[in-house]
C-alpha cells in the first residue's frame, strides 16, 4: 500500500463533499464542502495542495447493486476528474455513505438544517476511510480505476 495523501470525494447534484487521508493512510477527515459547478477546478487546487496520490470518488449503486441517475452521475464526475488530475481516479461502492453520515451527525446533536454541508463532508470521510481499511485488510485498494480519455496534444 502506498504512502501519501488520498482525497475522498461524495458527489451530489449541488454540493460535493471533500475528505483527506492522512499521509500513512490511517485516517480519514473532512476537507470542505464544495459548490458542484466549481468542484473540478477546486479539487484539482486540493490536489496539488495536499500533494494527494490519488482520488477516490464515491459510486452510489443502488442497494439491490443497479445503476442509478446518480451512478451515472458520479461516474460523469469521476471521468471529468480523471481527464485534468494528474493523479489516479479511483471509483468506489459508496451505497449508504449519506445515510451513515446523517445517522453519526444526528447522533451528535447536529438538526437536519445544520446538516447538509456536515453530510456531504462526512461521507467523504466514510467514503475514504472505507477504502483505507480495505486496502489495509485486502493488501489492495478497491474499486475501478477511470482511465483518462481524450487528448489535447493531437
């Protein structure tokens, strides 16, 4: 497995949660909350500011494992990511990732309101961290890495 930084990414139609690993991949936590229309350009400065490895992008499937909208929109999101980042795209199985977050932040005390930025953040970290700890127990990461397509210097 190796060392550095890996960004954790949960896309939504208006707001795309960021997390960050630590440099040994032990742990992940929460970068920001980004607006969708701006969310490449930012990831790609957060990229080269933490110096990150790779990006991890959530793929939400269904529960029953079918594509859905929101699959297709995720891996649309992957694929812009893969073709300007000069680091590896990786997509992961993300089902649940949103409900497990809302579920820790109510825990916590957080309303529903104060929520939505807090949500997509936390399943970010979920997002990530569960590839950490796969990759850790596996001895390889999960997921399908997306191949950049097209190029600008024909």
């Amino acid at each position: 497995m190796p060392g550095g930084v890996r960004l954790g990414i949960d896309v939504g139609t208006v707001r795309v949660g960021v997390a960050r690993s630590d440099p040994s991949g032990l742990l992940a936590s929460p970068v920001e909350t980004l607006e969708r229309d701006s969310a490449v350009g930012r990831i790609s400065e957060l990229v080269r500011e933490h110096r990150a490895i790779e990006v991890v992008v959530g793929l939400p499937l269904a529960l029953s494992g079918r594509v859905t909208a929101s699959t297709e929109d995720a891996t649309g999101f992957a694929q812009e990511l893969a073709n300007c980042l000069d680091v590896p795209v990786r997509l992961v199985d993300e089902r649940l990732s949103t409900v497990s977050a809302s579920s820790r932040l109510r825990e916590g005390g957080r309303s529903a309101k104060k929520q939505r930025h807090s949500i997509d953040q936390a399943a970010a970290v979920i997002i990530l961290q569960h590839l950490l700890d796969a990759e850790r127990s596996q001895g390889s990461a999960p997921g399908t890495l997306v191949e950049a397509v097209g190029s600008n210097s024909d």
